[in-house]
C-alpha cells in the first residue's frame, strides 16, 4: 500500500472497569462512546458511520442518538473490533461515510441488560456440548493439550505467560490484578480444566472502549496526537474448535496476521509493541508463532528468556492482558487502546521510541481472527 489511509483520532475506555453493578450494556456503550468523542474533539453530530458488535448496531445508535450513513454488525467474537477497523477503511475509501465509531460494552460479570444466548442448535450444541466440551476453558484445552504434545511446551512456560503479564499490570493503575505472581503460583492455583489453572484463564469483568477513525489526511483537525492504521487483516476457520486444520496453530491468525503486515508493508524486524489477545494463557504463544516471530514450538522459551517482558525484545500486552488488565468477554477492543496509548505516549508502561505496534485478536475458540497494524509515524 503506498501509505496509511486511515487514522484514529479518538479513542477511549469506559469511565470505571471492573465490576459495575448499577450500568448497563448501553449505558456502557454510551459511557465508552461519549469518552472516545471527548478525546477526539466530536459531538455525536460528527460521526456518519458506526460498528458494534455483541448487542444489534441497530439498538446502540438509536440509544445513542446515531444517524448512520454506513452501518457494520459484523460480530465474530472478541476480534470482531479489529475487523470494524478494516472494515470501516475500506468504507471511508469508497466514500460511503468519512468518520467512523467503534464501540465495545459487556456487563461480563454483573450481567445487567445482558441478553442471554442458547447455543443448542449450533454446530458445537450439536457435536462438541454433548461430549462435555461447553465452554472456553474446555474448548481451548483441546488444541493446546496437542500444541503441548507436538512441540514440547510444558505447563511452566504456559504458566510463565501470566506471571510476565503481571509484570506489565503492576505498572498500570487500571488494571484489576497488580500483585507480583511466580510459576508456582499459577501451577498452585485451582485447577479450572486442564491443563488451565485458573491464573491462565481470563478475568471476568464489567466495561469497555471506543474509537474514532477517519481519513488520515484529516488528523489536523483533530486534538490527539493522530494514530495511523498501517494495514489490516481478518481470517475465519470453523465455529468448532474440534475442527481446526491444526491444532498446533491458528490459520485464521496466520490469514490476518498475513494480511496485516503485507498491507503495511512491514515485517517482524519492524513491530515494536505487540498485543496478542490472550484470553487463555496459551493465546499470547499461539500469536507469537503464527505471525512469524518465532518457529513453530519456540515461543514458550522466548517468554521465559523474558523477550516479552518490561526490558525486553518485544514488549507484549503491556496492559497486563486479559489476565491481569481487563476482559469483559470481548478483550479485542482494550488489546488496540493499549496499541493506542502505547503509539501515542501516554501508557502507563510506556515503551520508549515506539512507531509500530501489532495487535491481534481471536474470536470464538480459534474461528476467526482480527489484525491491525498502528503507527504514530505521519506518512
């Protein structure tokens, strides 16, 4: 591509996180919206494209006030944020609207206005719940016991990535666990379903985020220092996760990730920050191979020899991740604010002389993926 055509110039989390008993999915949503419109110096009135995904697009704008001229429910699961991303670049090109909204809200924990989902009927009701696989943490055991029988990964290394996760947590005053945690205190915490104890699982929490987006020749207008979207990807694979091509790697990660960095036209050697969804702690050593900065069974040493740690080759989830920061069950959408904050300065663990940064998303237990590449660097 011969530069980036896309910019965020806005871009918000809700006011509290964590657990918010008295707000719902909407209100939620209006709380991230009406933040990320601060940041970029917008009314409600200024935005003629809109995404969501988890509640109906149709049901947030009108709680909103939204008068849409371009409108995207695209809603694959946790990545679905990064893919409005795209999906909203491409708009902007054709010309179907100039500035766009993103929004993200869960009431993860507390459940209020949430509306309850039956999965009986689907593929995986069908096939994979009667055989006792009902859930993320039995789902994703599947590929990982096999990742870890294939390439050697052992329960310390997958334990490793939630201790390094806390590292970066401790340096954020949002995140919702800071305390230091060892290997023995990940492989000494319950059991939730093997080979995952619960420090390896994701929080269950309350809130969400935002972004504003338009052409990248329109960032003087704005009041924020300007984000660019260098390039992008999506990719799906199967809504069961016993159908995996491999369970050994993500092929929708690889069809994003892919995607991304030839549309940015960058390589590994480029990318100074990285965000890997990391709902389970094997997400972050899944992402870390697929997109090519390790070889097939060598990511769980290039955590333990701290590559990914503050002082590291490659900072990840600087944030502290769904492990530590935040995850409401959507997590794509605090990986790019991270991505975000980090490109523009202002992160609680900020990585000195950063200009790219990589955040990948999963959807579902491995059947889709999202990718974006940002920069802070003008084209």
């Amino acid at each position: 591509m011969s530069g980036p055509t896309l910019a965020v110039v806005g871009a918000a989390e809700t006011t509290q996180m964590g657990v918010i008993t008295d707000t719902s999915e909407l209100q939620l949503h209006a709380d991230a919206a009406f933040n990320a419109l601060a940041d970029a110096g917008l009314t409600i009135k200024d935005i003629d494209g809109f995404a969501t995904a988890g509640e109906r697009p149709t049901d947030v704008a009108h709680y909103l006030g939204l008068e849409p001229r371009w409108v995207d429910g695209t809603s694959v699961g946790g990545c679905s944020f990064m893919i409005h991303v795209r999906h909203a670049a491409a708009a902007i090109a054709a010309g179907l609207c100039t500035t766009v909204l993103i929004t993200h809200a869960e009431s993860g924990k507390s459940r209020v206005g949430k509306a309850r989902q039956a999965f009986t009927s689907a593929l995986s009701g069908q096939f994979e719940r009667p055989f006792g696989v009902t859930g993320p943490p039995t789902m994703f055991g599947l590929p990982v016991l096999r990742h870890m029988h294939d390439t050697g990964l052992t329960h310390e290394q997958m334990a490793n990535v939630a201790v390094v996760q806390r590292e970066w947590a401790g340096m954020n005053p949002r995140a919702t666990f800071r305390d230091p945690i060892t290997v023995e205190d990940v492989l000494g915490s319950r059991m939730i379903a093997y080979p995952f104890h619960l420090l390896e699982c994701c929080l269950v929490t309350d809130g969400g985020g935002a972004l504003i987006v338009t052409s990248a020749d329109r960032t003087m207008d704005f009041p924020t220092a300007p984000v660019y979207v260098l390039g992008h990807g999506e990719g799906v694979e199967t809504p069961m996760v016993s159908q995996m091509e491999n369970f050994s790697s993500s092929k929708a990660f690889r069809i994003a990730g892919g995607d991304a960095f030839a549309s940015a036209e960058i390589t590994t050697a480029d990318v100074d920050h990285l965000m890997v969804y990391d709902a389970f702690a094997h997400l972050p050593l899944y992402g870390l191979e697929d997109l090519g900065f390790c070889g097939r069974g060598e990511a769980g040493d290039f955590v333990w020899e701290r590559n990914t740690a503050p002082g590291g080759s490659l900072p990840m989830n600087t944030n502290g991740g769904g492990l530590s920061y935040m995850h409401s069950g959507m997590y794509g959408m605090y990986a790019m604010q991270e991505s975000i904050r980090q490109m523009r300065g202002t992160a609680p663990a900020q990585i000195e002389g950063a200009e790219v940064s990589v955040s990948l998303g999963v959807g579902g237990m491995f059947g889709a993926a999202g990718c974006v590449v940002f920069s802070n660097v003008a084209p």
